[in-house]
C-alpha cells in the first residue's frame, strides 16, 4: 500500500490548440489524498489537464506542479520516473493489450518498471486483481471480457506500481448502471485505502458527485468553481448551477459559437 498520495497545482496556466485558447491564467490546487471530479461544458480542457499534469502536453506560460515540481521543466527522463513512481492512468479505452492476458496485461508495467522475481511479481498482480474482484479471471484474455470488467482489469494496471496519483479519464463511459457501480465503489474504496490523490474526468454529474470529495468547474479558460458537491450546489455562479443542474438555457450557449452562428446569419441576409 502507498500510504502517502501527491498534491498537484496548476498556477497562472495558459494554453491553446491554434488559435483556441483553452486555459487563460488557470489557478487550481488539487488537495491531497481526496477524489477530485474535473467538470464542465465539452472543450473546456478537462482531459487536456490530465495531460499536462502527465507531462505529455506542456503549457504556454505558467507551471503545472506535481509534488512541487515543475513538470513542464522536466527532462524526459526525469518525467518517465515521475509517471513510473507516482502516476498511474486510467484510460478512457481502458487500453488494454489484446494479444495478451489478463494476468499479464497486469504483471507488464511491473515487468518493465522492476526486477522483481516472477513469485513477487505473481503474488502482486493476484492482489491487485484482487483487489478490482478479478483474481478469477486471471488466465482470461481481454476479448473474453465485458466492459465492466475491461475497465477493472485496467484499473488493476493501473494501481499495480502503487501510484500516489492516479488520473481517470471518463471511467464511466459505455458502462451499465451495474458496472459502473462496482467502477463507482472502486475508485472511492481504493482511495480510501491507499491514501491516494485521485482526478476524475467525467461528463456524469450526479455519478460523480456520489464519488468526488471536491468537485473542480473549468469553462472559458479558467477554474470557475471549486468546492464540495454540496457547496457547489448552491454556488451563487450561474454557469456552475446551470451545469451541475444540466439546463440547456443559461450562460453557456447551446449553439458553440454563438457571436459566430449571428455572424453568419447577418451575412447572408446582407446578400439576400
């Protein structure tokens, strides 16, 4: 069991794809050891935060800290130990390689992260499956699995080094209501008991908010609530209450975006 997890802060974070800007002078400080749920309208950046707390993005201006670090100064060497020693990612595609086992789609980062003997490294994948509900379905390959238990293989993986961090990106999509009970009970189970810092992406308000301790709001650049779920309920912020509640009238437009849609309306009765 770790026994200790990671903080993560974002500070005065710019970055674009082109000419979007995606984050514009973004501040938020992850607290340690609790589910954080990372929220808002599509395009906000939510997965691109994952991204760049990885390291596999790099941000315009600002830092993007993980213990204190700046990962944007990181070698590549230097950020390979971070993942490898801290991190652990879950996958939207769960990512699991086809050709091999369960058992050793579990065993592989130990096998390429460590020199432990193959008993250490059977007893250690057994408890992690154990751990997901899964030491039976060891000698399975993945095409013989159902969703749900794709995605707790991965899950297996992905605590296998022992992260202090762990990132999942939307963990409940194509899952039924059963599945991603058991993904739901889970992830809060395994934070609780490793002492893990745990993101969460994820577009499912009321799921998360049956899992998160705190929820983070991203929309227009910038963090615009940040709280409990019971607090952010009732946040005086419109946006934050019209995406927690789901409305399609509000402060965010239905049609994206709209200045250019009334443009483009206005030119062609010019020409009509």
């Amino acid at each position: 069991m770790s026994g200790s997890s990671t903080h993560v802060e974002l500070r005065d974070v710019v970055f674009s794809r082109g000419s979007r800007r995606i984050y514009d002078g973004l501040n938020v400080a992850f607290p340690r050891g609790k589910v954080t749920a990372i929220m808002g309208p599509s395009g906000t950046g939510k997965t691109t935060m994952l991204r760049m707390i990885g390291g596999q993005l790099r941000a315009e201006q600002g830092t993007v800290e993980v213990d204190g670090r700046d990962v944007g100064k990181m070698t590549r060497s230097e950020l390979f130990d971070l993942r490898k020693d801290k991190m652990g990612m879950l996958f939207q595609t769960s990512g699991l390689f086809t050709d091999i086992s369960v058992f050793e789609n579990v065993a592989f980062p130990l096998r390429v992260h460590t020199d432990l003997p193959e008993s250490m490294i059977r007893d250690l994948v057994l408890m992690k499956l154990e751990a997901v509900g899964l030491r039976g379905a060891r000698d399975l390959m993945p095409a013989e699995l159902s969703g749900g238990m794709v995605r707790r293989v991965a899950l297996a993986r992905t605590i296998a080094m022992d992260p202090e961090l762990v990132m999942y990106d939307e963990p409940f999509t194509g899952l039924d209501p059963i599945s991603m009970g058991m993904i739901i009970r889970l992830i809060r189970g395994l934070n609780q008991t490793l002492g893990l810092t745990s993101l969460l992406v994820s577009h499912d308000v009321e799921e998360s908010c049956s899992i998160a301790d705190y929820l983070c709001i991203l929309s227009g650049g910038k963090m615009i609530g940040f709280g409990t779920p019971e607090e952010l309920k009732h946040d005086g912020n419109p946006e934050v209450r019209q995406f927690l509640n789901g409305d399609p009238d509000g402060p965010v437009p239905f049609h994206y975006p709209a200045e250019d849609y009334r443009k483009e309306l206005m030119s062609g009765a010019d020409h009509a």
